[in-house]
C-alpha cells in the first residue's frame, strides 16, 4: 500500500509539472505572436535572413546582417543574391538586392491559418523588384524576390523589431 502511494505520488507531481510546462509555452507562444501582431501592425520590422534559396542550386547558410527593413516609409534591403542575371549591370556592387526604396505599394493580408502576406512591389528601383512575404505568428518568415533582370530567389528567416 505504502508504495501504491509513493508512486500515486510521484505521478501526481510528474503530471502536474508537464501541465504547467505546456502552460508556460502557450503563454510564451501567445506573446510571440502578439508581439509579431504588433509589429505587423505598425509595419515596422525587419526579416532576418538566415538562409537562400536559389532556383537552381542547394540551400545558402547566411551570416547574420542580410536583412530587409520595412517601415511605412521606406524598404531596405541588403541580400545576397546567387542565380543567373539576364541583363548584366556595369556596378559590381549592384550584385545582389541592395537597394533603398522610398515608392513602393505594400499590400499585406492575412492568412487563414494565423500569420500575414506581404507583398511588395517597388516603384523607384531599377529593375522593379517584387517582395513576396509569408510571415507566421511564431516570427519565422519566407521572402521570395522576383525581378525582371534576373531569375527568383527565396530566403527564409525570422521577424525582428526595428531597434
């Protein structure tokens, strides 16, 4: 009897544990996303890219400092870019998607299942650069860029604050 109640014990407390780590993760993941939310809604944040995807080829660990930033005013981005150009440029440091945008339409929407698309067609880059954002509620996101100069690239990364 003495170890029915020892192990009666022991389960009650293993069992009561597990439910306040489930807890405590819904309440991480309910501020994440609130936090997210928040960003989304003031359309100032920046994607983190942490990995490219060209169209042909593997995947490309990046380090960290590629990124876009988005405000209401303007869009900045500093990514790598790893494909085939079709028009070749006469600035070598064109080689990527490095570019200030200050006319742009941004149109963002939300998905079904929780998170937002983003898309971004800019007005005053050369080449016209089009931003296709997935964003989850978790913060992770997906970017895929497509231009008329050269073929589309994906990255996936992550959703920051401006700081």
């Amino acid at each position: 009897m003495k170890r029915l109640l020892v192990l009666t014990f022991f389960l009650a407390v293993f069992f009561n544990q597990h439910a306040f780590a489930q807890d405590d993760k819904k309440a991480t993941e309910a501020a994440q996303a609130a936090t997210i939310k928040s960003l989304m809604d003031s359309k100032k944040y920046v994607f983190q890219a942490e990995d490219a995807y060209p169209m042909k080829g593997g995947i490309i660990h990046l380090d960290r400092g590629y990124n876009v930033s988005v405000t209401p005013e303007s869009i900045i981005s500093h990514l790598p870019y790893y494909g085939q150009v079709t028009q070749a440029s006469i600035d070598q440091a064109d080689a990527g998607f490095k570019f200030t945008s200050s006319s742009f339409e941004y149109n963002q929407d939300d998905r079904k299942k929780g998170g937002w698309d983003v898309i971004i067609e800019t007005k005053d880059v050369r080449y016209g650069p089009k931003l296709y954002l997935t964003i989850q509620p978790n913060g992770s996101a997906s970017l895929r860029i497509s231009s008329v100069d050269r073929q589309s690239i994906s990255y996936t990364g992550i959703i920051e604050g401006i700081k």
